[in-house]
C-alpha cells in the first residue's frame, strides 16, 4: 500500500487539487466551482450546486476513476452534468500507482484542448492539473455516453467482426489524426506544443526494453512456427504458411542486426514528426453520424500523447484492426491520411514515405513485442487447444488473448505484404 497524499497544489492552475476519489468528495462542489472556473470550463458567476452521482469506474491499468454527475446555478451553452474522473494516483495499488508519471502529458493536452478552435472532437476538459514531483494529477472531462443521443455503443478493442461498417470507423480516425497532425505542423496550436510536448523519442518509445539480439529473434521466430502448425486455426492462411516462415527466419534476425539504423531513419525527416494520439484503437474512440450519414469520431485517452513519427500514430490506430481490413484498405487510409494532413496545412506528404516508415515501426514493434504472443496467449488461455475459433469465448472474453492473437497477426500479416527485403537493402544504405 502507497502512503496517501490527499491534496496537493497543482503546478499549472495553482489549485489544490484532490489525489484521491475521498478527497475529491470531500471537496465537493465547493472545490468543483473554483476548479471549473480556473479552467476556463464554467462563466465566474456560475457554480457546481450539486454533485447527483459519485460512483467508481472499474478498469484501466492506472489510476483510479470515477463517474461524476453535478449540477449548475445556471445552463450554459455546451455543459455537460454527466463526467467522467481519472486520478493518476492509485495509492491502494503500488503497481498501479508506479504508473502514474503517464498521465502529466495527459494533463497538459487536455489543457492545450480548450481552444475553441482545436481541429478534432476530444472529451471538453473541465479540470485537469498535475504535480509533477509527486505524479499526483487529476483529470475532469465531459464523459463520453455510448448508446445514447446518436452516440454509438461502445466497441471493444480486437472485436472489429462485431462492429458494423468496419471501414467507415476507420477513415473516421485516420481523418482526425491527419487532421491534427497537419494543424501542429502548420503552427496552429498553441505555442505550448513545443515546450510541453517536444519529439523525445527515448521518452515515448514504447517499444522500449533491452533488444534482443539476432539469434534470440530467430529463436521466437522458430517458436512461432510451431505455435502456428498447433493452433493454425487460429491463424490468417498466409501466416501460417511454411515459405512465409521461411522468409521471416531469414529476414527477422537481419533485421533486428539494423535497428540504429532504423531508428536513425524513423528519427530523420521531421515533416512526419508531430503532435499525435499514439492509442487511437477502436475502444478509444467514440462515434456519431453526420447529417450524410457518414461516421464522425471523438478520441479518448491520451495518456502518452506527444509529438511522435507519424508511423507510431498509424500503428496505433490499426494494429487492433481486422487483418482483411488491412489488405482492403490499407493504401486508401495511407492516402486519406496524407490529405487531410494537407488540408489542415501541414507539408506534402510523400505517401511512399509514410508506408516505409510504417514498415520499419511495425517491423520494431513487432520484433520488441509480438513474437512473444504465442507462450503470452497460451498462458492466458490454458485450453487453447479445445477453442474453435477467434469468436469462441473462451478466446474473445480474455481480452489481453485476444489482443495479442490479433496484433500479433497484423504485425507478421504486414510483413508478408510488404517488400522487406527491399527494407533490408535501404537499411545497409543508411
């Protein structure tokens, strides 16, 4: 158990603010008024009255959550009753709690999202501060309702076959993710970026951890093979296919041998470096229809935002799709990307580029991560061999499993689809 603080100034608004789900009720509206009008969330002649629900909100690998319902003195166009709260310290978990440095970023985003004029939809921020030297932070927003007033139910992550119009959700996030990252690069966001969120690739390298070398890669790469003779069911046919294993056997370990030389090319153009959500899978997303029809998103979770290759921001977004998705449409979301990077001002994008630089952070990311999935899901689901297929719920109810059988399929999937051995000879230039 961590030793609790139960208010702490903050080092942006200058508030105290609560560490914990006590000290925030405790506080109540009173602490409610004055922390909305420091944020610039509600009028200074207006006030918190009421707090109508105050109840826990389970999950997440972090702090502790809450959902919030207030009342107001008086409406105000755009407020919301119904929030959502997210503490960064979780002082009943110390591994839950060591984690809580993630969320200063956060903070500082949702405070850089009050601009009237920030180009994407993101949950209205109402409060949000951080303590630096202690990770104590906490985040106040407007709380995304999901199967309510156009709003469309909530989609879980690696669960796309259930989720209709797969296509039409993503080209809605690739659109807001191309369209904040053009209008950083165009220098239409506060001056803040810069000095809150610079490119600080060793910060943000979630792929992060003592590299494997050559022979422990070709080694992961032989235990896969067995993994997908096994449970090949399991498996796209073109994963699982021997001259495919083949050519990874060869090609992984070569690649891994070059990682400087990857980094140093992923780190060198920096028109395809900038402010993006680094996460923006399907479960962090929330959708609505336009008048047209056509599905609109807001994003949620911004814990590691930051400025980042844009090729971190793609992954991110489509490394929990559906594979087929990927081999439909794939160029089209590069494209749709590239334009509307463009028409919030950001530089021509070189599209070819852009698909390189992908293959060279999924290759990372892939050899750092998912040829671990294999013993992963194997421990996560003991009677793997009794399930039918990705449905089967004991598969599909294990989330991590899921995930991992998923990702894991998209990552070796694009590697099957992309020339690396055309990677391989760019990289021995470099």
């Amino acid at each position: 158990m961590v030793a609790p603080i139960d208010w702490i100034r903050g080092d942006m608004l200058g508030l105290d603010l609560p560490a914990h789900p006590q000290s925030l009720e405790q506080g109540g509206p009173d602490f409610l008024t004055r922390a909305f009008r420091a944020a610039g969330a509600i009028a200074a002649d207006n006030a918190v009255t009421h707090i109508t629900e105050f109840r826990d909100c389970p999950g997440g690998s972090t702090g502790k959550k809450l959902f919030l319902g207030v009342e107001y003195a008086r409406d105000e166009p755009g407020l919301h009753r119904q929030l959502f709260v997210k503490f960064s310290r979780d002082f009943d978990s110390e591994r839950r709690d060591a984690a809580r440095i993630q969320m200063e970023l956060e903070v500082r985003f949702a405070l850089l999202s009050r601009d009237p004029n920030f180009p994407i939809a993101v949950a209205k921020c109402y409060f949000s501060d951080f303590h630096a030297e202690t990770g104590t932070g906490i985040l106040i927003t407007q709380r995304a309702v999901f199967g309510e007033n156009g709003v469309e139910p909530h989609y879980g992550k690696c669960l796309d076959y259930l989720m209709p119009d797969q296509i039409g959700h993503y080209r809605a996030i690739i659109r807001a993710l191309g369209r904040l990252a053009g209008t950083h690069k165009a220098g239409k966001l506060s001056s803040d970026v810069e000095r809150y969120f610079p490119f600080e690739p060793e910060k943000l390298d979630v792929s992060a951890r003592n590299a494997y070398s050559p022979e422990q890669i070709g080694r992961r790469v032989a235990r896969y093979a067995e993994f997908a003779k096994t449970y090949a069911h399991l498996l796209p046919a073109q994963i699982r296919d021997e001259a495919f294993i083949a050519q990874l056997a060869d090609q992984a370990p070569r690649f891994q041998q070059m990682l400087p030389a990857v980094r140093k090319e992923l780190m060198s153009h920096p028109d395809l470096i900038a402010l993006c959500h680094w996460n923006a899978n399907i479960d962090n997303a929330w959708f609505w229809r336009d008048e047209d029809g056509a599905v609109e998103c807001g994003l949620l979770d911004w814990g590691n935002v930051s400025q980042m290759n844009l090729a971190m921001a793609l992954w991110g977004c489509l490394s929990a799709a559906e594979t087929d998705l990927w081999n439909a449409h794939l160029d089209e979301l590069l494209a749709i990307f590239v334009a509307e990077f463009e028409s919030a001002g950001g530089p021509k994008l070189d599209v070819e580029l852009l698909h390189l630089h992908l293959a060279l952070y999924i290759g990372e990311m892939g050899l750092a991560w998912m040829l671990d999935a294999p013993p992963l899901i194997l421990s996560m689901v003991p009677d793997l061999a009794e399930v039918q297929d990705r449905t089967d719920p004991r598969l599909a109810n294990r989330e991590s499993a899921r995930n991992q059988l998923v990702i894991m399929s998209n990552f070796l999937n694009f590697w099957r689809g992309y020339d690396y051995g055309r990677v391989l000879e760019f990289l021995t230039t470099k």
